[in-house]
C-alpha cells in the first residue's frame, strides 16, 4: 500500500512510545484517586476507601510495566 501511494515509512520506537504512555496512564490514574478529585468539589466521604485502594493496585500494574520496559535489552 505505501508504494501504491507513494508513502514514506515511518518508524517509532515501541518502547519509548510505551513508556510515554504509561507515564500518561500512571498520572490520570493518580489524579483520579479522592484527594485529587476534592478539587472538583464536595467527595463522599467513603469514596477514598472505596476507590483509592483500587487504584492503588492498578497504578502498581502500570509501574511494573514500567519497570519491565526498562529492563528490556539492557
């Protein structure tokens, strides 16, 4: 299809793609816990307990990602 249209390949690295974007997961993730959402206004008060610790497990899972991207041909 590129010769059909003439097109250039381009090329990124996947792993330095991949991290940038876990990075930008890592921070919505973040912001999303209920100390961060109080700045939108009024929280329930059962919602840091509720939400927090889910969260928490989802941004260790992005960190461990991370790592193992760091890890990769090294």
């Amino acid at each position: 299809m590129a010769a059909e249209f003439n097109l250039e390949k381009g090329y990124t690295e996947a792993k330095k793609e991949t991290f940038g974007k876990l990075v930008y997961c890592w921070q919505i993730l973040e912001d999303a816990k209920a100390g961060k959402l109080r700045r939108y206004g009024a929280v329930n008060p059962g919602l840091e307990e509720a939400l927090d610790p889910h969260l928490d497990i989802v941004i260790e899972l992005v960190l461990d990602m991370e790592r193992l991207l760091r890890n990769i041909h090294r």
